[in-house]
C-alpha cells in the first residue's frame, strides 16, 4: 500500500478544495452532523486494484473522525462486487468526499488494470513493460506507482535520472555539426555518473552508430519488428534495448518476441480509462 | 484562450517541477546555453484544439526568453500535420519543458476532440452534454475548459455551486425515517437561494416524487430511454431533466430523443484518450 | 462547531506566523519552557458566540501540548463573565496564542452578535437575513459562519455558486445595445443549469423587465419600502425577492414589512465590531 | 503608495482565490471576452484613503491587461464623489475583481478615516496615537499600513519586536513568587539588547515598581486620567507612558492631556466600519 | 529541545522533497517494506549538540512509524562515540531519511560547537557572544537557535526587531546633507517607540557624535581594541556597546577585555564546519 | 549563470520573508522612499564567483525598480576589490536587500572558492571532483551550481538519480542473510534501468566481491591509499571507482595518485566559509 506522505497529502488536499469539499451545501441542508454512517468503496468491473490507502486518506483528511478500513490491498485482482475499502464515521463527511475519493482511486485502478493487461500479453518473455514521463500534470507519482501495481516497472521518474538522448537533442546537434556518434560520445563523458546513457534511434544503422557511441541503452523508436530485432542483435552483450512507439495491446507481443528488455508504453498513463468503482452508502 | 491565471501558473509550475525540468542533465550535456531553436507543435491525429495557450505557458515558466505564438486557436479542428504553437528561443528551454507541455496539451485536446464526438452525436437535439466532476484531482479547471472547447457545457464547478441530492443522500435520509419527498421539500428549503435543487431519480415513480417536493431539476440515473421519456414528459413545464449514467457515443443520441435537456458525461475527463501531438524541433 | 479542516489551520498558522509567535521575546525571558498554567477565554459583554473551535485551534497549534476545552458553544448566547474555554498546559503556548486567539473569537463573535440583532429585529417576518461576499479578505469562511451562528444565512459564498446579474453588468451590455429583458433572458438560457439567476433591480420597471426576462431572483437594489412593496407584489409567484442596499438596524424591520424573502447586510461582515473577549491566565 | 510586494499579492491572490474569481459564470455568461471598458472607483462618504495601490493590484492581477491609474493618493482626503482610481482594459477583468478590490480599499480606508479622527482628536498634545496587534488575521500588514495612512504611528508589529511584559506574564511569575520588580528585572537583563522593555500596570503603585525594575516604558491600562497623570509624572525623564485601555473617541483628548507620548488604541483595527467606496463601470 | 513547530516542519519536509526521499530507489530495491531496523545517531567528535528534537522529527515525518528517542538533550556536550538519538521502526524509512537528518543536526551542532569555543574563549568577562543575520538562508531559527544551545544569545531575528543605524545607511543621509548625529536623532524620535537605536561607528569620534545623538548602543566595527577601550568608556552609564567586525577566536578575548556589552561574530554561523556526528544501522 | 526560475525565487522570497525585509524599521525611519541610489557588491578577498545573479534577483523581488547588472560571471575568479554587481534604484531597497543577497553570494562563492582548490590540487590527473548530498537543507540546488562554478561536478541530485548501496544498506540486507554479492547482484536487477549501480566497500576483498556482483562502480569509502590503487587496478575495465571519507586538500592529491575516476568531498557543501564579498552604497 501507498505511504500517505506529505506528498500524497497535498495531492489529496488540493483535490478536495478544488472541489470546495468543506462547503457542500447539499449535505449541509440535509444531512444533521451527528449522523452516523458506514459506506463500503466497492468494484464494479474487473481489473487491478491501485490507490486502497489513497483513497483513504481523502476521508480522514475530510473528517478525522472517519476510518477506512481497507479489505483488499494494492495490486489484488478485483471482481464486480468486490469490497475494496469500508468507511465508517460521520456520514456527512461520507458524503462529501465521495467524489473525490472515487475520481483517485478510479484513475489508479485503471492504470494498474491497462498495465496488467500489458504485462499479460508479454508473459514467458523476458521484457518488462514500463511506463513513461506521459503522467497527468500533477500525479506523477500516483500514476507511477499504480505502473507497478500493475505488474510494470518506472521508467524515469523526471528529467533528472536519467540520461535519454531523444530526436531532438539529435537534431540540436547535428545543426551544428555534430555526429550522432559523437552526441553520444559526448553524454557518455559528460552524464553524471551515476547515470546510464540512453539513446532513441529510429533505424539499425543509427542504432549501429549509437553504440560505437557507447551508449548504454537504445531506445527503438517507431521500429517495425524486423529492424527491432536486427537492432537486438547487434546491441547484445553491449548495451540494453527498450521497444517504444505507438505500441498497443495488439502488437505488444510480437514486439516482445524480438528479445527487447523493455517496452515503454505511454498509453498506461496519457489514456486511462477509469476503473468502475463507486460507494454505496449504509446509513 | 484560456488566459494564464495564477491557478493554471500553479498547475505548470507543479508539472514542471514533479519532472525536475530544471535540472535535465541531458540537455545540459548536450545543449550549449547560447544555442538557439525553434519548434513546432503540431497534430499528429484529427481532432479539437484545447491548451495551446497553456502549453505556450509552460515554455515562458521554463525560459522567459522562449516565446510561443498560437497558430491555432482552443476549440478548432485539428488536421494530421496542422500546426499549433510556433516556439522559439534558447534550444535548451524547448527541451526541457517539451514533454510537460504535451502532457497537458495533449490531455486536454483529447478532452476537447471525444466532447466533440458527443455534441456530434447529438446534432439536431436540444440536448446538452455537459460533463460530471469526475475530473483527474488537481486538473479540473482545465479538464472543464477542454469540455467547452469540444462544444460541450459545464456541470458543477464543486460541491458548492448546485444542490444535488444523491442516491446516497436519499439513503441517509430515508435511514432517519424521511421520505424521497420530504427530502426534495427540506433541500428546497434550507439551499442558499441562488441555487437550483437538482434530485437523482431512477424510476419514474421516484421522479414523480422529487417533482411534488419540488425538485427544480431531475437527474434521470441509468434509466432506460422508455423510463426516460416518460420522466422527461411528466417534469415538462416544471423542471429541467438531465440524463446520466452509462451514456456512450452509441446510446447517446437515443438518450437525447427523449427530449432531455441535458446529458451528463462521465467518461468526457474520466476516461481521456491523449490525443496524439508532438515537437518537431527545428535547430 | 466549526470542523477545524485544513482550510481553517492555514488561517491559523498564516495568523500565527504573522505574529511570530513562536518567536516571543518577553515570554522566552520571563517563563520557563516547563511551568504548566492553566487559562480560562470569557466573555467581558454581552453577545453571540462564534469561533470557540477556532479559537482552541490556536492554542493546540502553537502547542501540542495545550488543550482546549469548550464551555460554551457557538452559536449560544454570552453574557459578561461567561467561560467559553478553558485552555491547559505549558504557560508559554497559553501566552504566546493568546492574542492571536483573540483576534478571531472576537471577530467571529462580533459578527455574529450583530447578525443575531438584525436577526431579532425581523422576528415574526418571514424575510431571512444573509452576508454578502463583503468579507474580510482571506477570512470569508469565517466570517460567513459567524453568520450562521448569529442566526442568519449565506448569501453566495464566491462568485461562481449563483448568477447574479448586478448593475455594471447592465451598464455593460446596455452599451452593447442589449436590453435589461434581453441580458437577463440570455442569462436564462447560459448560465449553468444549477445555478438561479438573480438580477439587480432599482426600480419597479426594472424589476417587471426582469421578471419578463425570467430572473429566478429580483435584488431590490436601494429602493424606498414602497417601491419595494410593489416589486414583491410583482414577483409573488414568479420570483423570490431579495432587498439589499444601505440597510440598517433601524430600517429593516420596515424592509421585512414589505414581505421580501431576503434581506441581505453588507455591514454583518464589513463593518464588524469585535466582542469584547479576553483570557484570564491561571497559573 | 504601498508598493506591492510578494506578501501583498499573496493577499491579493488569496482574495481572488477565494471568491472564485476567475470562474464567474455571471460575466462569462454576459459579457463578451473582447469587450473593453473603464471604470471609475470613487468614494461616496468622506474619509482617508488607504489601499489606492493595494485595488490596483488586484485588477492586474485578475488580467494583466487591466491597468490602474491612481487620482489620489494613500493618505488623501477624501470627499463624497472623489475618484480615486481609473481601471481599462478588458470588461470582464473589471466585473470580476471589482469586489475583491472593493474589499481591501475600503477596509483600508475604513481604518485610515477612524485613525485620522483620534489624530485630529489629540491635536495640540505630544501624545502618538498607535494601534495594537489587534488586526484582521492575515491583514495585519494592510492594517497597519492603513494606520500609518491615517496619521497614527505602529505599535509592534509582531510578538517578535518589543517586550511587553503584560498583566498575565506577571501574573505567570507571581505564582512563582516573582515580584513585579524583579519580573522587570529579569526582563531587562534578558532581553535581546535591541528591544526596550514596557511593563503593563494598572495602579500607580506598580508604576513605581515597574519604573524600580528598570522599564523602559510603562503601559498604563485602563487607568483613570488622576492616576494616569501621576503616573506619568513619576516616570518623567526615566521612562516613556503609554496609555491603553478602552479608550474611545470621547476620552482620548482627556487622556492626551496627562501628558503620555502614547496612546494605543485597539479599536483602530479590531472594529473597523468600511469606508463606502465603489466602483461605477463605465462601458 | 526545540520545539517542533509548522516553521520547523516546513523545513524537515522541504528538506526531504528535495532529496526525493520517498522515492529512493535503492532502498525500493533492496530492503522490504516490513522489515524493521534501529539505528543510533552518535557523534564521531567532541562538540556541543543542537537538532536532536529536529533530526527526531525528520524520522517521522519519513515515516509516522519511526521513533526518534533522544538520549542526549541540545546544550549537552558531545565526545565521540556518545550516542544522541534512538531511531526505531521500518528500516526502510531510516535509511531514506538518514542523509536529510545528518545535514540538519551536523549544521545545528557545528554552530553550537563554535559558538561554545568564543564563549568560552570570554570567560570571565561580561561580554556576551551574539550571532548575526548572516545565516543560511531559510535557516535562520534553527541557526539561531543553535547560537544559544552553544551559549550564546541572539541579536536581531530580523531587519524588524531592532533599529541598526549602519554605515550604508548614515552615507545614504550623508548624501542628503545630514550629519551623523542628526541621523541618530531622526531615528531615536522616529523609530518605533519599542525598538533601541543602535549605531555603527568606525571612530572614537564617531562614537562621540552618535551618543550625542542619543544612540542606546554603539557597533563599535572593525575598531582596534585601544579605539574600542576609549568608545567603551565614553558610552559607559549612556549606552551599552557592542564588537563586530573580523572577530576571531584568537582576537576574541582582547576585545572582550574593553569591557564591551557585546560581542557578535558572523562567522558563528556564515562559515559553519559541520560537527561529525553518523547514523549506525543495527538490522 | 544560473537562470533565476520559480525554485530560486522560492528560495529568494523566503529569505527576504524571513528578514522580513519589507518591514525594515530602520530603512523606514531615515531613507526617504524616493532617494535614489548606487551601490557596488564587490569582493573583499580572493576567490572564485558563484551566485551573482541569484543576489542580483534579490534585489529586484525586493523592489522591481531596482536593477543589478552583472559585472562579472559566475565562475570567474576574484581578487580583493574586484566589482561583481551595480546595483541602481531606490536607495531603500538596496539597504533592506543587501544582507539577504550577501547571504546568498557568499555561501556560494565560499563553495565555489573551495571546490576550486581541490581542483587544483588534482590537476593533472583524470580524477573530477564532485559534491555530495551534505547541503545546507534547503538550498542543494544552489550548492551544487556553486560546485560546478568552481570546476567540480556533481555526484547525485537527489535519492532518485542514482543506484547507491551503501554500508548500511549491506547491513540491513546481511541481516537477513544476504551477501554483499548477493546485494548488488540484486541491485542490479532491479535498478531501474536508467541508472547505474554504485556500491560502498572498504576493503579490498568488498571490493572484489562488488564487481562480482556487476556493480558499475565502487564506491571506495576511507580506504588507505594502497588499498585504494589495488581496488582501482582491480576495478579497470569493469567499473568506476569513487574516493570517498575523509579527504581534504592535504590528502586529495595522493588520492587522485592511485587513478580513481572521481573523488567526491563532502566538506565542499558541509563545511562552507562564507566568502568576503560586500556592498558599498555610493548615494
């Protein structure tokens, strides 16, 4: 389960003011403060679960007087029916977080879902699938972390570990005259040292001039599978190889069958379908 | 075009900084400081323009010397190829904030392109399609704005800006012994005076009840289109209706033939396919 | 009591802070870290309470420590000498909260003994008296629940929870060429589904314009309690009617006997008297 | 004029914030994007100005588009029907900030014209009037900027600038067994060697002991004026007299003429009536 | 201890988003999330301790499962080997938050520990060792906090607590035509009636004139000690003095001997040596 | 340069808030707000420049009237006397501003300064030398620029950016059985991909049993010179190596001897003299 950090906080809290959670004036007319209530956060739709223990904290932060008891961890399976978190105290606050609740744990869970129908597809070969810096501005670490519950793996968490040497900072530097080869020469010199150099090819012969380069890792980009493969081949022993590009459920395999080590798929975070979950209320 | 407000300032300064744009050690290997560019954002996939002005923003928070010119305006179509934004200025700015700036762009442009869908779908009905506070938390003011770009209309801002009485308020009440009308009557009551009282109904036994408590508008839950006409006939004169629940592109517009005034959606921001749009960098 | 959410601890802290609180000289000279005291907040004049909670908020901000016990509760009457809390622990955090306590029971009390005099003087007329959104800056939760305590309601909380249609933005499309009727019909037919649509009136034609433009709501802006009279008569049925405009404590019972609905007072909250409230230290 | 630094814009933004400024939907609904405008803000009662630049700021910062040229200037006096402001730029930008703007001016000028009547009211005698830390939390630097606008002079600013030992630290040592003198004593050896010590004292006996102690000021409370001038005798050319306590506008001439160099005077901030200043659109 | 405080928390949780301590990937790796740990923070050099209660609170703010136990208190002297805190819970959250925990209480006990070598360096004589605002920016209360647990005081905590009459300051007036001691004088009648006036003299004769204008203190700067002795002298029973400029530990002692109120030493807390103080993990 | 983005200014306006800069009692007192003035920072010993435009920010948040033009660059080395910054504009602002831009400017160019000499020491051989995560808590950005201004380069921004088994993670993992081997082999696996695994030994034999593992690079913590060469030898072609513990310009120069690649210093950042720098107000 997700660590409630002052990170997560702040996510939580900018949610509910957003939604002027404290000043809901349907609750406020009809329900008196003293009631009492129970709810139970439950699956309407199979999938993985993500964000129990964030969700969580949008009702205590509401109201401390409210528990949330999770019945199922991150990273379980669900089925339509399945209990995921029981609420109980003030039924006002019940109320008022509700939405807010759902819309975290519905984007999460649908990550962790698409994910793991991904990492499905590749099963019996060795590639892991990875997310990529295509986040919802905000909820980086909330996206990243349902990647995992998933069954995948972070690619980079921001600009900053990792070095990935992408078309355009090829072409900055072939405007002024410099090789693809050296450009990669020269990350390697210069990267902090801690740092693996990653380089985004597009054909077997960039990928050829990358590592003479020395790059440590290429990315495959837009490669059909043939050329992925060619690129595997020559990259062995010498360097790792990530498939990226537009792959989707239906080609993820045969992109796995080159021998790639990691296949990187923004859709698991920039189109996220929500998971059905919702709250019944037992007063 | 949106205008850049502190609010959405807030919202690109946390996307850049939850990516450490400022410290990207790639292009600080790579790119001299003196080293100037352009770029081009352009559409890769058909669809409707939301965020040009806010991913224009994302680059001038990066580097005040980085200008972004529109060449497209929020809320037009888009053609594979079309350009956007024209970006120019130091070359290392246009790298660091790329990514952040699509994410948003390309976000709210997918918002934007499947709220055009609907509106589409409903042509020749006075229907509306609004969307549902089932935002991603932290973005809700830009997802609502995408919904007005594709043609669509706002539902609630927050909790705060309309009474409506859930399934679960009606639950709570019910458990103190207060009828679906008593209810209606008590939020018709007490509700600050500038704001409609909106009732979730889901039979038209239930609609009929909100009306003689004087409901000032029903929401029509994931009833059948025969349910609905009927409700839709029997609130004629008396209030508005709003249908809600499960709608898709494919049962939309049966929905809006039953004369409903207004159509919510969930799926519009909770379930957002990014629509595809990239840089070119041009050294 | 008011639920001390995040909302209100930032007034606290951001009131702390100011203060420098935490940075005490004379306290730091004179009390030593580990002398425990106890202290009791009362009342020197008669009054309304609001802000107890708030006002124990303080003290447990600056300390842990220290806690808070409520006699009274808000919303109740106060006479001179009645305890309304009784803090306990380290007598350096009872020191260095006490004014900053201070000043906002007394506030919130102030306003809420004025309201409750408004309140009074209506007694037996159905009008309901409310705030407006002239609050003191960064205190506007607050001061609107002090409203609530002194027995009155709330008018908008911001700008986006009600349509009000006021006179400069008459003036606005009248230079545009639109009429009173028209402007009001065109924000009929705009303005979000949930939200009423009140329109500032000076005169009786203006209010019948109105109501022909479909207002929800008439503000009776100013006017004499004749004209007043003839403009609830008008509405009766159609609309609500709201008076507001340089209204006093002499006046407003003569406004009530026009039979408007409302009655809304600037001065509740932006002439605000402070109740006289002090603490008593017990060592 | 106040210049308007970060701590002021952050009054300013949390104002708009607030009132959900940027999301009105009355002006979105009426008034179109490109419309322009001006507005005069003016005074309609007699009083002093304060917050001409602090208005301002607010309309730049709701669009920067909106300019604000000031007619008078912080400290002026003011006459019915005197502009103070002159706004341009886009309609909507004026309609949305107006009553935010509106806010702070008038408090600000509220607070000026009440201390420019006690000024006015002790003319002749050497005596300052200050204010107290009895101001609006969050306002505290507006106000007393605004007391400086009306003629009076700042007490401390924060906890942090002065010691002032009051009638609950002596109380605090007493119950060690801690005389007056020597709480002075102890407070005058210990003390940050920059600030001076005041002791508060209520009976000319303790004035005597605090002066023994070695204060630097005495804070004569709520004294009758008898006591007050022999107190301020005992202290001539060995420290300076402040006058505190409920004093109003009838007593303050009374209380100036025993000859303290100052008298604080809570009501300055804590019980402020709102200048009448508003705003006429000009299409 | 030092109280933890919202100013403080602040600290602790910027401190820790800037390292990303809750996205560390190498514990991630290697350590599971239930297994649990202590771990001793212990000095590795003889010095003073300061931060124990703030390097406590950087363990839990890690992780609210981690228990900081103090065994020794701030003030206390540190020889190698001594342990200062017990840290317990999930070795997880020790290891994260190590680093950010060493930095705070390494910087707080090296100023402790320097400051304790000029006090004791004065030993004897009445001088007191005071530190500057030439700290760390945005560190200011901690680094202060640790001046007095090595036995020194404060001088001002801000540009607002105290009047500081410096040589830019008397040039700025200069320019104007205005002498120094009618410098002082202006501020001795203008400065908030709290605040002493300080003054910064080079000369004797400078001395002369600033006590002539009624200067409480004298910064005797950058003075040689026979100059120091005479200034000395000629304030004694008129104003208190104090030393600054260019103090060492080998000079100290020679300045203490004038007889100065006062001696503030920049360097206590602009060139800080960090005490060596290290975290042993015991699995 | 180092570009003035949203993190310094967070850093800047804290400083000057801290200072409460704005509310300087002293500047208000004797410089009329419409003096003009100049002023020079400029170096009062020798060394190397770091954060000229980070204090030349300072200035202009303080007051936007105030401009600060560079006269040297970052980087650039200093003699006694040499201009850094001309400072122009309202002679207010430049007095409150001067110590918080000092506090800045000299802990930098004090880091700077000393980076410098252990560059120095090593010239001549490949080793770099690089910072450590020992920063002031708070102001790593601006510790690590000053690093690079003075010829050294970072080792790890933050926990993310790089793999780093260090001896207390071995020790929590060998107590659960693990071997250091096993450990790193571990790391290595599931590192994310990015990033490079470094390890902590100090021995010959850890060392040894590290590269069996597949670390990329040692970290060689307080071995003696000989040991340090044999594990360098052992390391050629398999992996880095990184000196660390205890190294100071005595010691760096027979450290660089024995070939490692880099030697990181954690004193560079801990343990920081403020450089002499001042600003001399020429009215």
């Amino acid at each position: 389960m997700l660590p409630i950090t002052r990170e997560i906080l702040d996510i939580v809290d900018r949610a509910l003011e957003e939604d002027l959670a404290f000043h809901d004036p349907t609750t406020a007319c009809l329900v008196p403060p003293d009631q009492q209530g129970r709810a139970v956060v439950l699956a309407k739709a199979p999938g993985v679960l993500a964000g129990a223990s964030v969700a969580g904290a949008v009702f205590s932060r509401m109201d401390p007087a409210l528990t949330a008891q999770a019945v199922k961890q991150d990273g379980e399976r669900l089925r339509p029916g399945d209990h995921i978190l029981h609420i109980e105290g003030p039924a006002s606050g019940i109320l008022r977080a509700e939405r807010t609740a759902l819309n975290l744990i519905q984007r999460m869970s649908g990550i962790a879902t698409l994910t793991s129908l991904y990492v499905k597809a590749v099963e019996g070969y060795p590639a892991h699938i990875v997310d990529t810096r295509k986040t919802a501005p905000g909820l980086r670490y909330l996206d990243k972390y349902a990647v995992r519950m998933g069954g995948g793996r972070n690619h980079r968490l921001n600009l900053a570990d990792g070095i990935l040497v992408k078309d355009n900072h090829i072409a900055a530097l072939q405007a002024r005259g410099v090789s693809l080869r050296e450009t990669v020469e020269r990350a390697v010199k210069l990267a902090p040292h801690t740092l693996k150099v990653e380089v985004e090819v597009e054909t077997v012969e960039q990928a050829r001039e990358a590592l003479e380069g020395g790059a440590h890792i290429l990315l495959l980009d837009n490669m059909n599978v043939e050329d992925m493969a060619e690129a595997v081949a020559l990259a062995k022993g010498r360097a790792m190889t990530e498939a990226s590009g537009g792959i989707t459920l239906e080609t993820v395999r045969a992109v796995a069958q080159t021998g790639v080590d990691i296949i990187s798929v923004g859709a698991l975070t920039h189109s996220v379908a929500a998971l059905d979950i919702s709250l019944d209320f037992q007063p």
